[in-house]
C-alpha cells in the first residue's frame, strides 16, 4: 500500500472522529479517517438524548428524531418534572449527516483497518500507526477517537488500560405517553440502576436500563423486562419485540491530560461523556471542534506545542463540571440500591428553578448551583 503522508490521521469514526474530521475538512487539511469497522452505521443503538443545540455545531434538523420540552424524573415515591429543552436524536442519520458532510476532496476514509499499535521516534513523537494487517499509515498529528478501546490513550497513559464502565441496554418499544416528554427513572425500585424512556417518531420509543454495578450487568436485560412492569410504565409503554441494543461507556476519573505530544484524544478514548446522564455527544463534539482548532494552529504554525490549547480550553470549560457530575456520579451508584436516599435527593431536586435541574442532568453546573434554588 501506498504509504501516503497526511496532515492528521483519526482514528475512530464514531461520533467524535467524524465531527474532528468535517472539521479539518473544512480547513483543507490532509486528513485520514480509519474505522476496524466496514459499515460506519453498523451502530449498536441508535438514539440520543441531547442537550445540544444543533445550530451550533451546524447540523442539519432533520438528525432531530423529537423534540422535547419536559423531563420527568421519578424515585420510588417521588416524581418531579421541569420544563427543558432538549432533543432525541436520530444517532444513524447523524452520522450519515455526517458522513456526506466531509470534504472529500481533503478527508479520505478507510474502513475494515483495524489499528493495533503504533511506532514513536525517541522524543515520543508518533511516527506511524500499524494495523493487524501490518499497513502503516503516516501523518504530522494523531488523533485517538476509538472510543472505550482507546488504542493510542491506553498505550500513551492518556487512558487507564482497564476503565471502570458502566453497561446500557435498550427496547424499542410502542409508546402511548406525552411525545414531547423525557422521563428517567433512579433508585432500587427502578432495578438499582438508571433507566430512561426516550419518545420518537411514529409511536415508538426507546425504554433504557443502565448500570455502574457490574452484578447488575449480567442481568440487564431482565431487569430491563421488569421496569416493564412497573404500573406507570407498563401505562405508557408496550413491548412488541425482544431486540435489544446496548453499550458500554467509560466512567472513569475526570481527565485533565488528553494530549500527548503529537497526539490528540477526544470522546470516549478519554472519557468525554458526562458522568450524571451519559450525555456523550454535545461534548464530543465541543472537544472534537476544540481539538480541530488546535491541530490547525499547530499545523499552520508548525509547532505541536499549540496542541496544548486543545487541553487548556477544555479543562477551563469543562474540569470544573466534570468534577461536579463525578461526585454526583459517586452520589448515584452509592444510593442507587436505596430508595429512600433517592427520595431525599429528588425532594431536594424539587427545592430547584427547571434551569437549575436542567443543568444538574446536562452536566453543566457548579457547586454554586447547589445553593440556588
Ligand atoms: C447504552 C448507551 C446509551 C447512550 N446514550 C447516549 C445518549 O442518549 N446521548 C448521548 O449524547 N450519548 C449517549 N451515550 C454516550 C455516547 O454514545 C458516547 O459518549 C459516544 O458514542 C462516544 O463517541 P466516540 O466517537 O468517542 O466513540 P465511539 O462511538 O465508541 O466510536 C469509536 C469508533 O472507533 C472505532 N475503533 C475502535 N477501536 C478501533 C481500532 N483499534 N482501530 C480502528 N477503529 C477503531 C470503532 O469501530 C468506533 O466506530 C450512550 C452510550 C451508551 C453505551
């Protein structure tokens, strides 16, 4: 094979790795995106709760599966809801969207390429990446968006080598409830774990269990079979099939170093998804556009220091909330199995403006937040 050098390589074509490669596409960079995978909307679920606006990453409308105006939460004895604005998203026509978006002329992609290890000269510097078919591939920048396998942030201590997870599972199932409404389940009476039920189009929803404990892991899609029926699900929602889908997401410590040299991270590869809800993509796609501003410095002035700019916007914009969701996280694993401890944290959520409750689950908020009510 023809041993092409490029301005960037990526890889990982997931959501973070398309976004980073529209972006340098749009900068006429040489840049080369690479996926082990040979169909890039072979995905293993296929929606997204978001908070984003998509106006600011420039996407089109039609990746909006609904809109949503409501977010209801619920512990065993305690139901509060809060106005919110936020969308499900259709996750295979975005990364379509996606897809047809690159610069073609600048972006090429290959698929099928399974990247396995890399080369460094004596100061560190990635030289080439090797996949398991021995093909070497070269460029001036790296970036890591593999995701949890994160091929190049585990080699380069960016990542841990065996990151604590946590594990979701989903039905697609028929809906008869409030199209416009969110709704997330916390607490022992909702199978100890965290559910969700996403309204779509056409009727259709999709039903969530997820979990940080790995006993409860094993039995996912049990549990998720019993959250069926608790009598106000069971009202709203009927399932017409056993198809699950599911995933695995990093739950890791907050990262503050996600570069290395002249190799970047973003997303899951560092643990970008917000620790409360598991919202992965707006701030995917934040560091994904941080992460393309950098490169572009560091290329156009030819100098990988500029890469740091990537680490230092990232930290100033998000250590802090990172932080705050963390702990909260820590909060939600340790009183998940007691539906009393819920009650008292969703009685306190009651004390709080909706904005102030839409912060806490998008995972934007201080600790100041903690005191407003
Ligand atoms: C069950 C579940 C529900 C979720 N729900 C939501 C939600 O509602 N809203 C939301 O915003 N986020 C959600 N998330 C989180 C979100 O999906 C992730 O944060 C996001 O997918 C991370 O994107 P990424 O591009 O970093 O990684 P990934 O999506 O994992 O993409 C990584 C890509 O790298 C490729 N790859 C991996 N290793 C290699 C290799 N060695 N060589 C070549 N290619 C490689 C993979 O094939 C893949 O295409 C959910 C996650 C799970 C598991």
């Amino acid at each position: 094979m023809e041993n092409k050098k490029y301005d960037v390589i990526i890889v990982g074509a997931g959501g973070a790795g398309l976004m980073l490669a529209r972006e340098m596409g749009r900068k006429k960079r040489k840049t080369l995106l690479l996926d082990r995978k040979t169909d890039l909307l072979n995905l293993s679920f296929k929606t997204l709760g978001s908070f984003m606006d998509i106006k600011e990453f420039d996407l089109s409308p039609d990746v909006v599966a609904t809109e949503i105006n409501k977010v209801t939460l619920y512990s065993k004895n305690v139901k509060h809801s809060a106005r919110t604005k936020a969308s499900i998203l259709d996750k295979a026509y975005l990364h379509q969207h996606l897809i047809e978006s690159l610069d073609k002329e600048y972006v090429d992609i290959e698929t099928g390429v399974y990247i396995k290890k890399h080369n460094s000269d004596t100061t560190g510097n990635i030289t080439e990446i090797i996949d398991n078919k021995g093909n070497t591939y070269s460029a001036t920048y790296f970036v890591d968006a593999t995701g949890l396998s994160g091929v190049l942030s585990k080699k380069s201590g960016l990542q841990e080598k065996e990151p604590d997870v946590a594990v979701g599972v989903e039905f697609n199932v028929k809906y008869k409830g409030n199209t416009n409404e969110a709704h997330l389940y916390l607490g022992n009476h909702y199978e100890g774990g965290y559910g969700w039920l996403f309204p779509m189009k056409d009727n259709r929803a999709i039903l969530g269990f997820g979990s940080f404990d790995i006993l409860v892991v094993k039995e996912l899609k049990k549990r998720l079979n019993k959250m069926l029926t608790i009598p106000h699900i069971a009202a709203i929602v009927e399932k017409d099939n056993d198809d699950a889908e599911g995933g695995i997401l990093p739950i890791t410590s907050v990262k503050t170093k996600i570069f290395y040299n002249n190799l970047i991270c973003v997303g899951d590869s560092v643990s970008q998804v917000n620790p409360v809800v598991g919202e992965g993509y707006k701030f995917i796609f934040r560091s994904a556009v941080m992460a393309a501003n950098a490169i572009e410095k560091a290329l156009s002035h030819q100098d990988a220091s500029f890469l740091s700019e990537y680490e230092q916007q990232w930290n100033k914009q998000y250590y802090n909330f990172y932080c705050n969701s963390k702990r909260m996280q820590e909060k939600l694993i340790k009183y998940s199995k007691s539906d009393t401890k819920v009650n008292i944290g969703m009685l306190f959520l009651k004390t709080k403006r909706d904005k102030t409750v839409e912060k806490i689950i998008s995972g934007e908020f201080t600790r100041r937040d903690n005191y407003l009510p």
